[in-house]
C-alpha cells in the first residue's frame, strides 16, 4: 500500500510540476517555439483540458494562471488526499 500511495502522491506532484512550470514560462514570455516549451504546454494543455476557459478575464496572464492553477490545485489535493488515505489502511 506504501508503494501506491507513493505513486499516487508523485503523479498527483509531477502533474502540478507541469502546470506550475508552463505558467512561468508563459508569464516569462518564453519562446514558443523552443521544444521543451512547446512539450510543456502540450502537458500542460492536456492535464488542463477539462479547465480551460473557467475563468475568462481581459488579461491574458490572469486567465492562464488561474485556469492552469486550478487544476494543478485539485491534482496536488487529489494525490496527497488518495496517498494519505492509502497510508491509513
């Protein structure tokens, strides 16, 4: 059971860790059409898939942080929250 609930933990900070470094580079203004850039938002993307456009505001750097934030939110929730209950049983 440890060795789930570590799994769990880990894909739940890797996916965070994907989300958390596509909205830095965009809030740096990284070059899009750099390879590691374009496979981090391509993750980033689809780990966000089912968030997109929640938030809709003017600036255009609000609205990627918040609607990439959120779901590196619930991913960090639900792999902490899946891997402490793991630990229990």
């Amino acid at each position: 059971m440890d060795r789930c609930a570590l799994i769990l933990h880990s894909l739940g900070d890797i996916a965070a860790i994907f989300l958390g470094l596509w909205i830095l580079l965009y809030l740096l203004d990284a070059n899009q059409a750099n390879v590691f850039v374009d496979v981090v938002h391509g993750v980033a993307d689809w780990l966000a898939g089912w968030s997109q456009d929640i938030f809709t505001m003017d600036t255009e750097g609000l609205r990627v942080f918040f609607n990439y934030a959120l779901p590196a939110v619930v991913y960090l929730g639900i792999g902490h929250g899946a891997a402490a209950w793991l630990r229990r049983l």
